[in-house]
C-alpha cells in the first residue's frame, strides 16, 4: 500500500483539525489549531514607529520577542493574544476572547460570501451559522497581515518579503 505523500497527509490534517473559535469585535473567527500553539494574556506591547496599520508593536513573551498583529486595524487590540507558528516564526495576534474549539463541516463556496467578508483580514473560509457567520482565517495569516491582506507567493515554505 502507498503512503500519502506529506503535502497530503498535511492538508488532510489541516481540513479535519479543529478550529478555534475567537471574537474579534462583533465578528467570529476561526483559526487553525495547526497554526496556533498557545493562548495567552496580552503582554505588554512596544509599539514600533512606522510599522504597518496592523502591527501592534512587540512583546515579550518568556523571554522570546514577537511580533504582535491585530485583524482589526485602528482599534485597541483585545487582551488575548493567540501564539501562531508559520515557517518555524512566532507572532501574536491579539483578539477579545476564545470562544470553543469547533470541528466545522464543509466550507461554503467563496461565491455564497466573498461580498459579505470583512474587509479587516484575510479569509479562507466561511460558515453560516443560525447565530451569524464564522470567518476562518488563512493558515499563514501573520504574513497576509504584514503584506496588506495580499496574497503572497510562498515557495519551500518561505516567505517572499519583496
């Protein structure tokens, strides 16, 4: 018997995995558990002179420096920051609480909700839900909030930072 190759066992695992529901203002997110390895308190934020709409600053986090994001540019980040990994790179992104670990079923089509998105953050997908929708983040959401919600080239797993 064939094993599946690491990209497959990789994306089944990415559309089984439970998605960790948050509140970011009135909307409902959803990011990937296979992105995000701890829910903290906020640490106090630096912010950085010049950085993009949506980076907060830095913090300190047992020792190590992040980068702190908010999907919601303009606003005061929320006290709950999720610690996401992409390429081996830590971030924070901060948001107003967790609501439940969710195992969704099928995504709705892009074209049942792309008019009806947010415009603050990148999705991936959505669900609608008898209470309202579900926005899923991107699996590499740090990155798509430094570029401007811009979807990016990404080769071998790195990041294209022209």
């Amino acid at each position: 018997m064939e094993r599946p190759s690491a990209a497959a066992r990789e994306s089944s695992t990415a559309e089984t995995a439970p998605l960790l529901v948050v509140a970011v203002g009135e909307d409902r997110w959803a990011a990937p558990t296979t992105r995000v390895v701890e829910i903290v308190a906020l640490p106090p934020v630096t912010p950085l002179p010049l950085a993009p709409p949506l980076v907060i600053g830095v913090a300190v986090l047992r020792g190590q420096p992040l980068v702190v994001l908010t999907p919601r540019p303009g606003g005061n980040p929320g006290p709950v920051a999720l610690r996401w990994v992409v390429d081996g790179q830590g971030w924070l992104v901060a948001v107003d609480g967790v609501e439940r670990l969710w195992r969704p079923g099928p995504s709705l089509p892009a074209t049942a909700w792309q008019t009806l998105a947010p415009p603050e953050a990148p999705v991936a997908a959505a669900y609608r839900l008898e209470d309202g929708w579900v926005w899923q983040w991107p699996d590499d959401l740090p990155w798509r909030l430094l570029r401007g919600r811009s979807p990016e080239v990404r080769e071998e797993g790195r990041h294209d930072a022209s």
